[in-house]
C-alpha cells in the first residue's frame, strides 16, 4: 500500500513538471483619439449686473406740501414737460385754507343776518369773496413735470399725501434704451474697451441671448471692492425692465492657431505635472506637457504637442506609458511621431 501511495505522488509531480506554463494575455484598453490642428482659444469672465434705463430719472418733490392733483399711473408713457402731478406748499395751503375759513364763516353770517345789519353782513360777504378768488390766484399748487420722455416705472404718492422736500414721487424712465450696469475687477481692465463685444443674458428670459457692447468704463476704481464701474448697451431688450439681473460674458483673452485640448484629456500629477496620452501604432505614449491659457472647456498647449499629434481624449485615466490600446474601427490609425516631431 505505501508502495502504491508512492507510485501515484512522483506521476503526479512527473505530470505537473512537464506541463506548460500559462502565460497571461496583454491587456489592451479602449480609447477614443483627436488628431490635434491649430484652433482659436478664448478666456472670458462671467459677472453680474443690473438692467437700467440710459434715460432714467427719480423725481423728487420740490416743496413740502402735500399732492393736489395726480395725473399719472404706473406704465404711462409721458413726454419730456409733461405735468406728472402738482403738490401744494405747506405755508400756501395753510394761508389758502385760512382764507377759505374766512370766507365760509362771513357767508354763514351773511345767510343767517338780520334785516337791520345785513348791508354791513353783505359788505364783509363780498370782501371775503373777493379775497378767497385773489388767493386762488396768488397761492397756486407747484406743478411737477418730467424731465424726460419714458415710462412711469413707478409712483410713491396718491392725491391728498403729505410730502417732505424732495421726498421721492416716482421715477421715469426710457425702457426703449436700455443698459446693463456692473464692476469689472481691476485685473481685466487692461483686457476690455469701449466698444467691445459682449454677451448679456437677461435672467428673467434665460433662453434669450442679448448683443451687448461696452460703453463706458469708468477711470476710477473702488478702493473697497477693487473693480471699476462700467455699462453695457443692449440690443433687442423688448420686454427688459430697470432692475431686472444679468449675468455678463466678456472675452478677455484670445489666441489663434494655437494648440487646444479638452482640459479632461489631462492628467495631473501629485508634484503638479500635467500629462497627456497619445496614440502611436498600437501603444499609448504618455507625454509632459505645459498649458497657456484657459477656457470653460478647453487649454492651450505651449509645449509638448504638435500640429497632428492623436491625442487620446477618453480611456486615458486607466493608461500606462506603454500601455496597448484600441480604437474605434469609426477612427483612422494614429499618427506615429517622427523622431523630428518628439
């Protein structure tokens, strides 16, 4: 019997030690490839504004008084001169009223007279008439007009109001010329001008993309928030109202016939550096690369690439220097580098 376990232990080990050793396949991975060509790159900032009339103006009460007569509503359209409203000062209604008072108590003594004192009753009547029609013409309510042609956008008071000097009555403004205010920071002033280009949407109508350009950049710049002021004229603003948000597009950066790859493409390092992978034959090639300037989306490359390189674009997080891939039959073959081009 232990002759027989014997036997059976060295065929098995005879066995084993002749049989071949087997060797794993090379992984390949998928990937997907750009052929690299000169492009234009942009950098823009975002920011955000207010809309504003270029016309607009608050209309403030001249005198303190109160409102005699209201002749607007809120989304009438007036003139320039036009009479908005008219407000009576303090001092000349009590002197009015004053008068007033006078003439209804000689008319009650006038009416409830006896017959022996009515001529002086009728004297002092008509003496008080005709004071009461001299301070209507002498204490008349101070008309308020508009400076401007545009729209009430918005009225504070109502006939009969008290109103302090220069309380505010309401405010007019041409919403057929409609701006948008913002700040830009200090450090893009040197990337903009007057008359520049810009993209402006309205948040009110956020599929709505406005023409904006540039027109005025104010010289001063805040000390608290450092940025200076500047305003954008729209066009096609039809439905745009003061107050209303904005967000703002400005280029403040631009290059052409540079080289431009999808920032997912990159692969960032512990120490900082940014790679790249590219296709050669078969194989990938992971190659240093340095970037320039930056869009939402996209890089410029400085250094690292050239004009027709394949840059490997999706699969690359799970590649090697070296690395074998395989593309998509819809894609041609890399194109393998010169030793002029690496």
């Amino acid at each position: 019997m232990r002759n027989l376990t014997l036997f059976v232990l060295v065929s098995i080990f005879l066995i084993s030690g002749c049989s071949k050793p087997v060797q794993q396949a090379e992984k390949i991975f998928p990937v997907k490839i750009m052929a690299l060509k000169p492009q234009t790159i942009q950098s823009t900032i975002k920011i955000s504004g207010l809309a504003d009339s270029k016309s607009h103006s608050i209309i403030g009460s001249p005198v303190e008084g109160s409102v005699y007569s209201l002749n607007v509503v809120e989304g009438q359209h007036v003139g320039a001169g036009e009479i908005l409203c008219s407000i009576m000062p303090l001092d000349q209604q009590n002197m009015l009223g004053q008068v007033k008072a006078d003439y209804e108590q000689a008319k009650r003594e006038f009416e409830n007279s006896s017959p022996e004192d009515s001529d002086m009753k009728q004297k002092t009547f008509a003496e008080a008439e005709e004071n009461l029609a001299s301070a209507k013409k002498l204490y008349k309510p101070f008309p308020v007009a508009s400076p401007i042609s545009g729209m009430v956008i918005s009225k504070n008071i109502e006939p009969g109001n008290n109103v302090s000097l220069k309380q505010q009555l309401m405010e007019i403004a041409n919403i057929d010329k409609m701006i948008v205010k913002t700040a830009v920071s200090e450090e893009y002033l040197g990337h903009i001008y007057q008359g520049q280009k810009v993209r402006v949407t309205i948040n009110a109508f956020p599929e709505n993309t406005l023409d904006g350009t540039i027109t005025v950049i104010t010289p001063k710049v805040r000390l608290d928030t450092g940025t200076s002021d500047i305003e954008i004229s729209i066009s096609g603003s039809k439905g745009v109202r003061p107050g209303m948000t904005a967000e703002i597009e400005i280029v403040v950066a631009r290059k052409e016939n540079v080289i431009v790859i999808p920032q997912d493409a990159l692969i960032i390092k512990p120490d900082g550096g940014i790679y790249v992978f590219i296709a050669e034959t078969n194989s990938a090639r992971m190659i240093k690369i340095s970037t320039g300037l930056e869009s939402n989306t996209d890089v410029e490359v400085l250094s690292g690439l050239k004009n027709g390189d394949s840059l490997i674009v999706m699969g690359q997080d799970n590649l090697k220097d070296g690395s074998k891939i395989k593309l998509p039959e819809t894609q041609n073959n890399p194109v393998k580098r010169t030793e002029k081009q690496k």
